[in-house]
C-alpha cells in the first residue's frame, strides 16, 4: 500500500484531504483484492484510521467516519458500495479505464477472420473517444483502424490507457492525410461510408448487405469536412428519435460498426 498515513496525522486533515486520502486507500485495496496479505493489512491500517477520525474536532468527518465503520468492507461488494459513497463526495467523474479489466477476457483467443470493414477516424480531438472506438472495433472484430490528421494514436498515453490493450490486438496505422487514406481504401475497392448528420444523408437502417466498406467518422465538433463528403459513396445518418440531433461519436462508430457487421455479404 502505497497510502499509509499515521493516525494522528490524520487529525490535521480537512475534510477533503480526508477523503480524497481515504478514496485512494481503498482503491488501492480494490486493485489488490486477490492479494490476501496485503489486503487484510492494508484494510486493518485503514480501520485504524478511521476509528482516529471518529474524533475529529470537524463533525462532518467524524459522522462520516462513524457511517464508512458501519459499512466496513468484508466483501467486494461493500467495498464497492464504501468507494461508491467516497466518490459521490468527491464528486468523482470516472472513465471506462479506471475500473478494473474483467478477468474473463479471452487473450488466448485469435481473430482469424476479420470482418472487412476499416474505421477511418478524421482529426478526432479526444483521446478518451479514440480508445473507446478502438475497445469497440477489437470487440466487433473489424479489419483496421486508420487514425488520421490530429487523431490521437495509441502512441499517446491516454489513448492507450482508454484503449485497455485493444490497440495492440488490432491493426491500425495512421494517415497525415484523411484523403490519401480514403483514396488508398477505394483502390482497394472499400467502399466508403462517411457518417454526417446532414439533410440528404441516407439512413443507415436502410442498409441491409454489403461487402468491405469503411466507416468514416469526423471530429466531435466540426463533423466532416466537405472534400472527405465528396469523397464517400454514401453519406450515412443513424435515425434518432429524440430531440437530440447528434450522438456521441463513440456511440456513432459503435452503431455503424455493429449494424455493418450484421450485413456483411458472404
């Protein structure tokens, strides 16, 4: 454990300096639960700590250091749901990466047969998009990812965290230009489907087969720009049914790729 604070030093403490301290502890403890020893020490350091903090001059801590004894972690889950009331005070904005990689994934497993669609990502600005899209076309098991303009490549540091290792599963290569990748794709006989919330846009419902195609993605902000629109041989919308004209571009490229994935000739 790389928290381990003195109990009276613990006293000096504001409230938020004891619960920042406190989160982190514990999610130390979550990210060696499997490791017995260090577990139990560690939880007993801790209890310590907040039975100190019982009689903290601040009554707000002491309350809240009475109620996390009354809910004191035995089990994963309530230590869980001790993190839970710890990031709610701290008002905690969690990413996909800052939980743990599900023990169940398969790193044995190989894709052999790559379903042939690419994922073009034109000067995407967020790394955190970036890493989800490529968790997503691992997962689908797309053929490549080409990263172009300003996208950030795994080779950036938050990329690759977001990315939770999909990126050195599947294939990517990055373009300077969005233009030569497309046009490297259509000698490839690709077909390019560029996704814009445009008037004239075709529904992506309405495409029921196929063959090899790429998924063409703009930047969050400004979408695609026009000479990438010319480019495509299909301007594709997916239809929505609230108020909202717009969606996530990870959730975007999620849609396309599963739908596509779905109606892919043989």
């Amino acid at each position: 454990m790389a928290v381990k604070i003195p109990n009276k030093a613990f006293l000096s403490f504001t409230y938020k300096q004891c619960v920042n301290t406190l989160w982190r502890a514990f999610r130390q403890v979550e990210d060696h639960w499997d490791r017995e020893s260090i577990r139990v020490d560690a939880l007993n350091i801790l209890k310590g700590n907040l039975n100190t903090l019982t009689s903290h001059e601040d009554n707000q801590l002491s309350a809240l250091a009475s109620e996390l004894l009354d809910i004191y972690p035995e089990t994963q889950e309530s230590l869980q749901n001790l993190l839970m009331k710890l990031e709610r005070i701290e008002q905690k904005d969690l990413k996909d990466n800052d939980f743990i990689i599900s023990t169940i994934d398969d790193f044995a497993k190989v894709n052999e047969n790559p379903s042939p669609i690419h994922l073009v990502l034109d000067n995407l600005r967020s790394s955190f998009n970036v890493g989800s899209l490529f968790r997503t076309a691992e997962a689908i098991g797309i053929k490549e990812i080409h990263l172009c303009g300003y996208t950030p490549t795994p080779e950036n540091s938050k990329t690759a965290k977001s990315a939770l290792g999909t990126d050195k599963w599947i294939n990517w290569k990055y373009w300077e230009s969005s233009l030569d990748c497309i046009d490297s794709l259509k000698e490839q006989g690709v077909e390019i489907l560029a996704f814009e919330t445009e008037q004239n846009a075709n529904s992506l419902s309405k495409i029921d087969k196929i063959g090899q195609c790429a998924v063409v993605l703009g930047n969050e902000k400004y979408g695609l720009n026009k000479s990438v629109l010319r480019r495509a041989d299909q301007i594709l919308k997916i239809d929505l049914g609230g108020k909202k004209n717009s969606l996530n571009v990870g959730t975007c490229g999620a849609i396309a790729m599963y739908h596509l994935s779905e109606v892919i000739a043989e």
